[in-house]
C-alpha cells in the first residue's frame, strides 16, 4: 500500500515552458513540503465545542477542497498524504508538519504527544 503521494510531477506538466535564460528549477520557488492526515468519519466530532452541530460529510468535503487547491497553489512542491492513526486521533496529535529544504519541523496542536502512554492508560480506566 502506498502511504505518501507526490503530485510535484503532475504539477510539472501543467506549468508553463522554460523562459528564456533560466533552468526548469529556477522557474517557480516553493515554500513547503507538506504532510497531510485526512479525517476518518470516526474522527470528526458530531458537535464542535460551542454546541453546534457538524455535518461531517461537508467537512471532508472542505478538507477536499483545501487538498485539491493546495495542490494547484504554488505554496508546496510535495504533498504526502499520511496514513490514518487511530490510537492518536483520540488525543488530537499533530498533523502539520512543515519541511524547510531538508529539515522537517512538526507543528503540534496541544504539546501533549510525550504524555501518550499515561493518556491511553487514563482512557481505558475511563472505560
């Protein structure tokens, strides 16, 4: 199974030929590679924090949406689509990670993906 998809290539066939006295790597200047988790239905709550209630298929829907027009943007060179983690959806890990040439920097949400083990013992006493 293939975890990671690259659409670099893809995007090369769309771009516009070389002009005049530059190389094909000189022609458009990228800022990230970016990892992406796509929500499970699971995952998604049924009401946000306020108490509204969340359509879940309009959400993957936007999630989509911002898939596919980051794709069109100049903004990323790769984007890889990560695997689904179950046992770290519950505790809201991190899923953004940022890649500055070759350094990848991971953006977390809460700062609590240390704590994972005493987080999974604490649910399942709850249970």
């Amino acid at each position: 199974m293939r975890t990671a998809v690259s659409v670099s290539a893809a995007r090369r066939r769309l771009q516009p030929p070389v002009a005049a006295g530059l190389a094909p790597t000189e022609q458009r200047r990228t800022l990230i590679n970016a990892f992406m988790r796509p929500p499970t239905r699971a995952s998604i709550p049924s009401k946000s924090p306020s108490g509204e209630t969340i359509d879940r298929d309009k959400f993957i829907m936007e999630y989509t949406g911002v898939l596919d027009a980051l794709k069109m943007s100049q903004v990323a060179d790769e984007i890889n689509i990560l695997d689904n983690l179950p046992g770290f959806e519950p505790i809201r890990v991190s899923d953004l990670i940022f890649g500055l040439p070759d350094t990848y920097i991971p953006m977390p949400r809460f700062g609590i993906e240390h704590r994972l083990p005493e987080l999974a013992e604490t649910m399942r006493q709850v249970r």
